[in-house]
C-alpha cells in the first residue's frame, strides 16, 4: 500500500527462549496489505512471531535495545485502553521497563518522534535544534531538557546530541546500519553542520548523506526497515564515565556478551583495545569470564593506568559462527582518565573541589542524592558527609550543618 516500511514493519526483540522474534502491533493506519507485512516477514524468515494488540507506529518508536523506549502520547490517543495499559503491553510483549511518553514538541499533523529525536545508543540520544524565533523553540528544548534529566538503562543521564534544523531539516530521521549512518539532507546550507553534529557523537561511523524527496515528515529512516541477524553477537557494555580514577589493577571494564548462534565464545578474542593521545596503534588487554555460573556471559578486565588525559577504547568478541562484534559497533567509546590517589586531594564535602565548601557543594549533593549519579569517581569519595557507609537526605543536611558551623 504504501513505502513508509519503517512505520508498518515489524518489531524485533529476542524472547525467552533466545530466539529472535516478530512482536507485532496494529498498524495505525487503514492499509491492510500493509498491515500483513510483519507476519509475512515472520513466516517468510521462519521466526516466532507474537501479536501485541496495540495501536502503534514504528516512526512513533525509538528504543535503546536494553529495556528503554519513546513515543510521543499519539501511543496513548489512539488506543482506547487505559495508559497504564499501554504501558503493561509494552512491559509484557516488548520488555520495555521505562516508556518515557512526550507531547510532540513539533506539533505536527504526524506526531512521530523520528521527527526530532533518536535514540544514537545505549547512552546518547539526539534531539533537534531550532532558533529562538522558531514557533516550537519553547517546546523543543523543554524536550531536550527532559531527556538530559532522564537516566539511561544504567541510570546515568543521558548524553544529549543536539542537531541544528533552523528550517525543519529531517536531520534526525537518519537511519544507523551496522557500522553506518544514512543521513538524509536537502541541499540546505546546514547539510555540512549535520554531517558535523553526527561525526561528534559517533566518532568511527562512516556518516553517509543522501539526497532524496524528503520532508521535514517524512524522510530516510520513514521509508527503511532493517531485518536483524538472527545468530547475532550482541555485546552490551556501560561505557566508563570522564573523571575516572584508577584503582589498582587500572580502569574496570565490565560486558555482557551474548552469543545467540549458541557456536561458543572464542575466548582469547574477547579483549579490550585502548589507546591514548599521541599513540597511533590500538593497545590490547584480555577480559576474563566471571567465574559465578549466574554471571557466565559477564567479561570483565583492565585498561592499564595512565596519566591524566583522554583514553578511547573499544570492546571485540568473536564466536565460532564466524561472527565479530565491537562495542560500540563502529569507532570507541571515550573517558577523561585519572591517576590512582587523584581524590585523596579532594576534601569532604568539596563537591566541585573549588576548595571552599559552599552553597554549591549543597546543590550538588542534593542533585547526586536525587539522581543517584557521580559524574566521576571524586565527588562520591567526598559524599557521605557522616561516614554511614550511605548516601542519603541525611549528608545534604550534614553538609548544610558544616557550612552554618564550621
């Protein structure tokens, strides 16, 4: 019926038996023929497939692969069942955990969120940029604020990637294949400002711009569909957060890798490789498998110490099937490193280590007592103000105490 296959194609998710299934919705929109192409592509591959009962659209959907979902509330108008419904079928069918539902900051006839925002990965997410005279300013960076203050999987705050579409450039309906992204441009003065604004948040992509008959409703990732690898090798690993101080083997890196052609793990090929500034060629260190059997797809190892500075780093493994897969898939993650003993030199209470304990440092605990977050190793040794072994509403008011009696 129609070429919008990225809004009638199927859903993927691995089940329980570690199989990779079609989890299908109701297509929201009067194309019957469209409607059928989960379930033919399902018998077509020979995979389990499921059916939600929900009204969906995959231009509505953006998900991070490990339990984290949006939409805008178009999910909510057009099905006529309770929210909290909707919200237990996606829990249920799709092992969405946190569903985060947004009015459609564009306020477009659609209100499809490939519109302006995308997931670019387990920890960063990317969220349209308009000027301050544009209608929706208001409403998207109170869209871009939001995601900022939400956690990821790991509960940290998600890294949000700003991408500048003064005139409704489809910029964030890119589509991210394997190792690439396909980005749809308009010939506009800003194409090379976008390529830029990718090139940034995923460094090692090979961003590829496309010309095509787009809209700011409709472009690259509307009208494509990926199929998974069925045996795929995932690897899933929480990069290491800036300000990391080393402790006495180096800096931890911790995976889960997970090989669903059940050919077996080669395991001298599940390694780390780093490098720092000035070095030209990747280092390498293995990673061992955790000797707890709840634990056996858990790796874990070592990047060696170093001075202060910026270490990039990626993970590999490989199966017997054949299969090699990186975390991230293309290019490294990154993090400021730090010296074993760095915060020995910081003093308890000193949040910002500005060296005065102040009104600052309150805002700041305050801020880590609510999300549970430490933006690095430091301002956590300093935390427990009463050495409880806790961090909790107690320390801000330990903290609020040193600064009224000191």
């Amino acid at each position: 019926d129609s070429y919008w296959t990225r809004d009638y194609g199927p859903w993927w998710v691995v089940d329980g038996n570690r199989d990779v299934s079609v989890v299908d919705f109701t297509y929201n929109r009067p194309r019957p023929n469209d409607n059928q192409a989960p379930t033919k592509m399902a018998n077509y591959l020979d995979v389990p497939y499921f059916a939600s009962d929900i009204v969906h659209a995959g231009g509505n959907y953006m998900t991070d692969g490990l339990g984290v979902s949006a939409s805008t509330d178009l999910v909510y108008v057009e099905n006529p069942i309770p929210n909290s419904q909707v919200l237990q079928i996606m829990v249920d069918y799709y092992g969405i955990e946190t569903y985060h539902v947004l009015d459609d900051p564009n306020n477009t006839y659609i209100d499809h969120i490939d519109c302006w925002g995308k997931y670019l990965s387990p920890t960063k997410v990317l969220i349209r940029e308009v000027p301050a005279s544009h209608a929706q300013y208001g409403e998207i960076e109170a869209t871009a604020t939001y995601f900022g203050n939400s956690t990821n999987e790991w509960g940290e705050p998600w890294d949000v990637y700003r991408v500048w579409t003064p005139n409704d450039q489809p910029y964030t309906n890119s589509l991210i294949l394997n190792e690439k992204v396909l980005l749809p441009i308009t010939g506009s003065s800003w194409d090379d400002e976008a390529i830029v604004s990718y090139e940034e948040a995923m460094p090692g992509f090979d961003i590829i711009p496309f010309t095509g008959s787009w809209e700011s409703t409709d472009a690259l990732h509307c009208r494509v569909k990926g199929i998974p690898d069925l045996e795929m090798l995932q690897v899933f690993h929480n990069p290491i957060n800036d300000s990391t101080e080393a402790l006495d083997n180096g800096y931890p890196v911790d995976v889960i890798i997970d090989d669903l052609s059940e050919t077996g793990l080669i395991e001298d090929s599940i390694k780390v490789f780093w490098k720092i500034q000035g070095m030209n060629e990747w280092n390498s260190e293995y990673l061992y498998g955790s000797v707890i059997p709840e634990e056996s797809n858990t790796w874990s190892g070592w990047i060696p110490t170093q001075e202060e500075g910026m270490i990039q780093y990626y993970v590999q493994s490989a199966d017997s099937s054949g299969r090699i897969e990186n975390s991230p898939l293309a290019g490294w993650h990154e993090f400021w490193a730090l010296p074993p003993n760095t915060c020995l030199e910081w003093d308890l209470g000193d949040m910002n280590n500005s060296g005065n304990i102040d009104v600052f440092d309150i805002l700041l605990l305050a801020d880590y007592v609510n999300s549970g977050y430490f933006p690095g190793s430091c301002p956590q040794t300093v935390s427990d103000i009463n050495s409880d072994g806790n961090l909790n509403v107690i320390d801000v008011i330990f903290l609020v105490n040193m600064i009224i009696y000191p």
